[in-house]
C-alpha cells in the first residue's frame, strides 16, 4: 500500500525508499554498499556552488558515480544564486536529478548563509530555488528542515515557494537547525507539508527501522521516505523496510557472517577509491558502526583505531568476528 514507484519530474524511481545525502558519509563506496539493498534513489554528499563555479577538483570528486545504479541526485549548496546556477548547469550532466540543500545544520555551513541558514530569509530562498532550476536540464528537488528554530518554523512557506518555483519533490526533516539531531523528528509538520502542495513530499528524520517507516507513512501521508543516520552501518535497512512494507514480515537479523563480507566489500571499493591510509581512516567510523551493540565492540573499536593498513584491518576483523 506505501511501497510503490515514485516519479520526480520525468524520473522514475523503482520505490519511494531514499538513502539521504550525508555529508562525510555518503560517498561512492557507501552508496555502492548501499545499492546493493534496492533503495529507489541514492544522493551524493552535498558538494559547495562556490567549489564548483572554482573548478575544485577535491569536491567535484565528490561527484564520482563510477559504477553505480542509476538513478542518482546530486545535492548542491551555497545562497549565491550565480554559483547555485552554475552548479546546477554542471551536474546536471551526471545526475538524473539536482537536490538543493536548505538543510544542513552544520556551523561551518551556516556561517556562510548556506543549508539550513536559508530558513531565516524566504526571498533569498525562492531566488536560489530559481536559479537552479532554470539552470538544471534535469528535475530539481529541495530538501529542507521544518525551520530555524521555534520561532521561525517555516516548512509550509517555503514548501509552497518551492513548488511555484518549479521544485518537482521536497524532502523534509522534521526537526529545526537549533534542535540539530537532538529529540524527535516532528511528524505533524511533515503532515502538514503534504496537505499544502501537490508535489511529491518525501519525510525525513528517525526512520531507523521498519516500524518507524511504516509510522512515517501512516502518520504523514507522504509519498515517499528518506533514511539518513538509520543507514549508518546498516545498508540492510532498506531491503528490510522493502520487504516489510511489501509483506508485512520482517526479514530475519543479518548474521555476523553477511556483516564481515559487507565489511570486506566496503573496505575494497574505498581502496579503489582513495590511497590505503586515507580509506582505512575512512573506514574506521564505518566498522564502529558496522560493528555497534556486538559482543565486545567497543574494546574491538578501540583496537582498531590506530590501524593504517587494509591487511592488518582484515586481520582484526577476521579475528574479531571469530569471537562472536
């Protein structure tokens, strides 16, 4: 009844579960992993208009999807709408679709009036929304948090100037910049997104499990769902909700065994991707949360936490899961 195709623009995803764009986390290797567990649609890590229109060749790497499933969106920031333009123009040649990011918490973000800090002006706002879509060629979404903070709780605003302004989805987090990722994720407002326009309204915040998606869906009537934090360490998630949306019954616990092989993949295609010690660094966090609530993790974590190379990390590994 809620698993089904979901179309943005001319986009057809084969299903409405998302893997969000996660800054430091959703780069090529994890969305690969990712992949694997039939989300609808992947997005990259959010990469700056500035960098972009700079030519910066650290973030347009960022935009790699060498061997990865179609469809895919690339998330852009930045509150300049000729270098928002600009960016929108460039990935639009390797992206099915353009994600405009007015919701990153971030300090080093906001300080530069990008993410979430655009709540706060809804005329700079709907000028940027604009430019990227006059300037994309393919669909442009928006992905926003319910607001500022309590006294500036503006989602239905601007969901309505997105919509006007030719934005084909939004995403929204149900919680403000100030709460960061603090309390619950506030499934009203999401609701109320839905009721006011007639685009594709995707919700956002504490989807962890397929309970919590199936709450999403039923409370907010949303067309879609997007998984952030729940995916860390955790790609199963979406072929889970998947199944559990479909049939009504939960897949069984992934053995220890599946982990170790997924653990395995992800640390080959991060090799493939960037020199040993930066993608074993990389890693690290990754197998934290890979590895969390298993038998003496946290001691296994701290084990790890020195380790630069890919053979003495499979060797731990190897030796780690044994125990359990």
């Amino acid at each position: 009844m809620y698993l089904k195709p979901l179309r943005i623009g001319n986009v057809e995803l084969k299903n409405n579960v998302i893997l969000a764009p996660m800054a430091g986390v959703t780069n090529l290797p994890f969305r690969i992993i990712c992949e694997k567990f039939n989300p609808g649609l992947v997005c990259t890590e959010m990469a700056s208009s500035k960098a972009i229109f700079h030519n910066d060749q650290k973030t347009k790497r960022l935009l790699n999807t060498e061997g990865e499933v179609r469809p895919i969106s690339m998330q852009i920031f930045g509150s300049d709408e000729e270098t928002m333009g600009y960016a929108a123009k460039y990935v639009s040649k390797m992206a099915d679709i353009v994600d405009i990011n007015m919701g990153c918490p971030a300090p080093k973000v906001v300080k530069n009036g990008d993410g979430s800090k655009l709540l706060l002006d809804l005329n700079k706002a709907k000028k940027v929304i604009e430019a990227v879509v006059k300037n994309a060629t393919v669909p442009v979404t928006l992905k926003i948090r319910k607001g500022w903070d309590k006294e500036n709780i503006v989602a239905t605003d601007i969901a309505k100037i997105a919509e006007q302004a030719g934005i084909s989805a939004i995403t929204v987090h149900g919680r403000t910049r100030s709460e960061m990722y603090s309390g619950n994720a506030d499934l009203d407002i999401i609701k109320q997104v839905k009721q006011c326009v007639n685009i594709p309204v995707i919700g956002n915040g504490d989807i962890i499990d397929e309970k919590s998606a199936l709450k999403m869906f039923e409370y907010t009537g949303v067309d879609g769902i997007m998984i952030g934090r729940g995916a860390f360490g955790n790609p199963w998630i979406f072929e889970k909700i998947l199944h559990f949306l479909e049939t009504g019954e939960k897949l069984p616990n992934v053995s220890n065994k599946e982990k170790l092989k997924i653990i395995k993949e992800h640390i080959e295609l991060a090799m493939q991707e960037k020199e040993e010690i930066t993608a074993i660094r990389e890693m690290r966090k990754h197998i934290a949360w890979y590895t969390k609530n298993l038998k003496n993790s946290s001691e296994f974590r701290n084990s790890i936490n020195k380790i630069e190379s890919k053979s003495e990390l499979i060797k731990k590994l190897d030796e780690y899961f044994e125990t359990l």
